[in-house]
C-alpha cells in the first residue's frame, strides 16, 4: 500500500473522501445526468451498502453555496462546464439522513428526529442574526436550534412543519429556492414497524414530507433515498410530482455500486489483478436496470482485506453490517412450494415471481408473495429479466448472498430441532450407543421437515458444508459433550469428533454428500477415510475407552447412516 490511495471503508461524506486522499470510483456523471433531467421531487430505491449516502454527500458537496469547487477538479463532472457554471455552488442546501432515527418508543424515535432536524439547523447559525429575516422568523429559527442538556428542545408541534420552514428562512435569506436532500427517509418506518409504534411514525412522517415536497413554495428540487418504496397512500399522500428512479430503472443504473470496468481498474490500482475472478463470483451480480453491479462495500473490504494479507479469502461484509430479520421472516414463513423455491434459488436455478415495488410495511406479512417483493428491493434476490408485466425472473446474484441464505436456513433448521428436545435426546443418544438405525430414521425425520440444498449447480464441498452444520448443531444440544469440527486427528482432519465424557466413548463422523443419490458408495467412501486417515486417534490420546465411527451420507432430503 506504499504510495496508495486509502481505502475508503465507512467513509461515506464526499468532501472528507477527497480531501483525505481516498480512493474514489468516480460517480459525478450522476450529478451531470441528474441536472439535466430532474423532477421536482426524486427518490432513488437500491440495497444498502450501494453508496446512497455517498450520491447524496456529493450532490450537497457540489450544489451548496461557498463549496469548495476544486473538491470537484479533475472528475467527470468538471468538465460539464455550462452545468457548473449554472449549478455549482448556486443554491441553499438543507441535507439530513434518517438513518439514525431508532427507538423502542414512538417518543424516543421523535427526540431522534428531532435531534437531526436541529443539528442540521445548527449548520444555519447565520439566520439568528439575518438582517433579511424579521424577529418572529428568528425566534423560530431559534426554536429548531436551542439545545438544553444536550437535548434539542424543539417543540413537538414544530415537527409537522420544521422542514417547510426551514427551507422559507434559508430561501428568504439567500433570496434562492432551496435544494433538499433527504437519506435513508424509510428507515423510521422501518425501524416503527419493528417496534410497534407504525401508525404514529407513518402520520409524523407524511406531515412532515407533505409540507416539506408537497406545499412548499420555496422548494427548487428534492432528492430522496431509500430501500424500499413505500407506497403512496402511506406517506406520499397527494404528492404529484415524485420522480421515482428504482433498482429496474435504466436511467442512473451506473451510478449505485461498482461496474465491471470500474472494479478491474481499481484490483489493477492496488495489484490485485489475481484476484478478479474471486471479487466477481463473490460480490457481482446485481443486475440495476441494464447494468450488472457490484456491491461496492464488498469490493472495497475484500481489498482491504487482501492488501494486509495477500492470502485472505472472501467472506461475507455486506450482510454482517445490518440485520437479516427480512430473511428469517421469510424463512419463518415458509410453506411446502415455498421452500422448494428457495432449494431452486440456492441451486443456482430462476423463480419468476410478480413483484410489487410499492408497499407499506403494514402489508410485508399479509401475503408471501409481498416478501419476495422485499426480498428483490434489498439485494437478497436481483432480477435476470422480465417475463411480461412485473414478472420478473429472481435469482441470489452471488456467492455471498447464496451462503447467508444458506446460514440462516441452517440456523433457522436448528432452532426448529431444539424446540423438539425429547426427539432431539434420542437422536444424540443413539449416536454413542451405536444405534444406527435410529440415528437413520430420526435424522431423516429433520431433513424431511426442512430446507435441503439442491445438487444443481453447487459444488461438493458447499453440500457436504451445509449438511456438516446442521448435523454439528443437533450435537451440540448436549451440553455437557465436546463436540469438534473440523478437527485435526491423526493424518488429516475429521468431520465431527465427539466425546461423551460419563461413558468416555468418543465418536467419529465423516459426512458425504451422495453424488446422484449414491448413498452406500458415499457412506462406504465416509468410511474408508476414516481408517485411512486415522480419525480416531485424537479421540483415544483423550482417553475415551470406546470408539464408534459413523459414515453418514446425503442427498437432499435424504441420509443414509452405517457405522463400524
């Protein structure tokens, strides 16, 4: 990394990323195309981790009065000359993000919002002292503003209306129309209909948006982003002129996460060229209107990663920053068709789905078909093309979704079997007391109640993984056994080690995974590594007196379990 540019993990403010001397994919053709086709309000919908929040920190960077113009030197953008000179640094900027707005309670959410409402009025300390502003227009400012204890002391019947005016005192200030910039505006909702306070958040937020987008004389543009496209009827009620620019819209597609091009050039940069193939089975795939995308927070982990240690493997960034609750209530909600369409998706295969991209988090469980929806709007499922309509054909876009669907199947499967305790002592139980039958028929019993992973176009290695969870989660229901994974044992390195310590007889599991349903040749070659690889060593240096080896293989929902 000597004499690189850094990375820029977490570093989603434009002015501090070009001032520090960040790596930057340069995305100020939004800006030019923006320009020169917006509405008067728009809302771009991607996934998170798509460099929302970055847009949105560039455009206030390049629009607001007393930028800094050389921030914008050197890229795209500068050399649109006719819209610099119109735009740049032209106007009042008011630029908030909702993503902070959380609370168990309705009252804990509102200090939240009141707290960026007012330290985004902090920014405009000017208007306390405006000459072009009369007293009452002052006090009001003052009223967004004032702090006490740390607390903003904003009134609660200020809210409704905080961003209309606002917006009227910078305009009368300035003697210009104001530009807002609202990020992350459905995480409120989100986060109300989570905690059980909707209905109030749903109300605050369409008085707050009507006024502000709808009856606000004093707006040039606005610009809005999101997850989720929430409908209409819920906050945008009467709200004519919204512009809304989604995941399935071509105009913009390049602008949220990286290109093909854009991510070569970037492993080109920091020698890491070697990696490519890697980068794209992992974090591509992501198909936003005729561009196929990656998700840029992954690709600039996993580089990261692999600057400090050449030899570091890709691993899952994107879902690990923020809950996957959407997915286990999907997963929760499975019937028998259903299941077998996600068994589809992990395989590799297409599901065509209707999707509906306007909702209300109200509506998310009224129906499946709504998840599959969501699923789409987040990133969990990315589209291969339509079938007519709003059919659209789904599919998991890449390695690291794949794998979080299959973590959260298996963990899901092993809270299932917990639930069942007494069955779940008989299948642990006949494992020391060489019963393989019954460790057959109650493992066959689990397999068949939930989610298998499809042979199709999966490799070995990744079903024998997920059946290799599933079976070390049963186990280690015992608590009071030592139960190994992947542990180093005589000349290699066994499935499952166990040790049952009141009867010190250890056990030794080889899974398989039975190529074309070939299950005694797969147990019979479970086996055979065992002795050849001398498994059972490890378990006898620990003392353990009796020694049972299990060959255990499967296909879909199916095993077949033999022993020594």
């Amino acid at each position: 990394m000597m004499g690189k540019k850094k990375l820029p993990i977490g570093v989603d403010i434009f002015e501090k990323l070009i001032r520090q001397d960040f790596y930057y994919v340069d995305k100020t053709g939004l800006i030019a195309d923006f320009l020169r086709n917006w509405g008067e309000v728009n809302l771009f919908t991607r996934p998170r981790r798509f460099g929302k929040s970055l847009n949105m920190s560039m455009l206030k960077a390049f629009l607001e009065i007393g930028c800094d113009k050389t921030l914008f030197d050197g890229l795209k953008i500068s050399q649109e000359t006719d819209l610099c000179e119109k735009y740049m640094g032209q106007f009042p900027v008011i630029s908030i993000s909702l993503k902070s707005v959380d609370g168990l309670t309705f009252e804990t959410a509102c200090t939240a919002l009141k707290s960026v409402i007012g330290n985004e009025a902090l920014r405009f300390s000017f208007l306390s002292d405006s000459v072009k502003l009369s007293h009452d227009e002052k006090e009001m400012y003052r009223g967004f503003a004032e702090v006490r204890k740390g607390i903003f002391t904003m009134s609660d019947d200020m809210m409704p209306t905080s961003l209309q005016n606002l917006s009227a005192l910078l305009a009368k200030h300035y003697g210009k129309p104001v530009i807002l910039l609202i990020d992350e505006y459905d995480v409120p909702l989100d986060k109300a209909f989570q905690h059980g306070y909707y209905d109030e958040m749903v109300s605050l937020i369409r008085s707050m948006f009507g006024n502000a987008l709808k009856t606000n004389p004093n707006l040039y543009f606005a610009v809005l982003t999101g997850c989720l496209r929430v409908s209409k009827e819920s906050i945008f009620t009467g709200l004519n002129n919204m512009k809304v620019l989604s995941i399935a819209d071509v105009r913009f597609d390049e602008y949220f996460g990286f290109t093909d091009d854009e991510v070569r050039e970037m492993l080109k940069y920091y020698d890491l060229s070697e990696h490519y193939e890697a980068v794209k089975e992992w974090y591509d795939g992501y198909q936003f209107g005729n561009v196929s995308v990656y998700c840029p927070w992954d690709v600039v982990s996993y580089c990261d990663s692999l600057c400090a240690d050449s030899d570091a493997l890709p691993e899952d960034y994107w879902s690990n920053t923020s809950s996957n609750s959407i997915v286990r209530r999907f997963i929760d909600k499975a019937n028998k068709q259903t299941k077998d369409e996600i068994e589809r998706l992990i395989a590799g295969e297409t599901i065509v789905k209707d999707i509906k991209q306007e909702l209300t988090y109200n509506e998310l469980d009224k129906t499946i078909d709504h998840l599959w929806s969501v699923l789409f709007t987040t990133g969990y499922l990315t589209h291969r093309g339509r079938e007519g309509g709003k059919k659209y054909r789904l599919v998991i876009p890449n390695l690291e979704i794949r794998e979080l669907f299959v973590t959260q199947i298996r963990e899901w499967f092993n809270d299932i079997a917990v639930s069942d305790s007494p069955k779940l002592d008989q299948l642990c139980e006949a494992f020391p007391s060489k019963d393989a039958e019954k460790v057959e028929n109650l493992l066959n019993d689990y397999l068949w109640n939930t989610i298998s992973v499809r042979d199709t176009a999966v490799a070995k290695e990744k079903q024998e993984n997920f059946y290799h969870g599933i079976l070390l989660g049963l186990l280690s229901h015992k608590e009071n056994w030592l139960v190994k994974s992947n542990a180093e044992s005589g000349e290699g390195y066994s499935d499952i080690l166990v040790e049952v310590p009141e009867s010190r007889t250890g056990v030794v599991i080889e899974l398989k995974y039975a190529q074309e349903g070939q299950l005694d040749a797969a147990c019979a070659e479970a086996l055979k590594q065992i002795e050849d690889k001398q498994y059972a060593s490890a378990l006898k240096s620990d003392g353990m007196t009796t020694i049972v080896k299990y060959g255990i293989a499967c296909y879909k929902k199916h095993c077949k379990v033999v022993i020594v």
